[in-house]
C-alpha cells in the first residue's frame, strides 16, 4: 500500500499561513521610492507651515522599510517640522498629508 501515498508527495501545496507571513516583508523598490518622492516634492512645493505660513523645504525620505516616513522642515526661522507615513497595502500606497510634527 505505499504506492497509494506516492501520488500526493507530488502535489503541489499551498503555503501556510504562517510561511506567507514570514515572507511578506519586501522593502520599497526603486519605483516606489521615486513615485513617493515626486508626490511629496509636488505636495511641498504647494503647502505652506502650518504654523507660521512658510514654505517648505524639500522633502526627505527614510525608505529602508515600510511604512516610508516622510519630512519637511519649513524656510521659517523656528523651522517647523512636517511629516507624513506611506504604506503599502494590497490596492496600491496609502499616503498621509504632511502634517506639523
């Protein structure tokens, strides 16, 4: 009778829940760092402190994980800090607006 349990040693399986969550963390690709980084460029080119009405700088990135932090300090003299979170979920990013920190 072992050749009955021979068929099923061939079959393809699916991946436990415990395997697909282990392998589900994959870093930001280069794509989504730069779509990330042009929304955010745009999106501080056109707000202003929410403080004390200054533009903001150029925003910088720390993409090393997810969820991608996001900041911005404003051209004021008290240099107000700004900051937004992008995660990722399964229909596409989810961006935050830059708010004062």
């Amino acid at each position: 009778m072992e050749w009955f349990f021979l068929p099923w040693t061939f079959v393809p399986r699916a991946p436990s829940w415990y395997e697909s969550q282990w392998n589900r963390y994959e870093p930001p690709g280069a794509a989504e760092k730069w779509l990330i980084e042009i929304i955010y460029e745009t999106v501080a080119a056109e707000t202003r402190c929410t403080r004390c009405g200054a533009p903001l700088e150029p925003p910088r990135l720390r993409a090393d994980a997810w969820p991608v932090r996001v900041a911005a300090r404003c051209r004021g003299t008290a240099r107000h800090r700004h900051r937004a979170n992008v995660s990722r979920a399964p229909d596409g990013l989810h961006t935050e607006p830059l708010a004062r920190a």
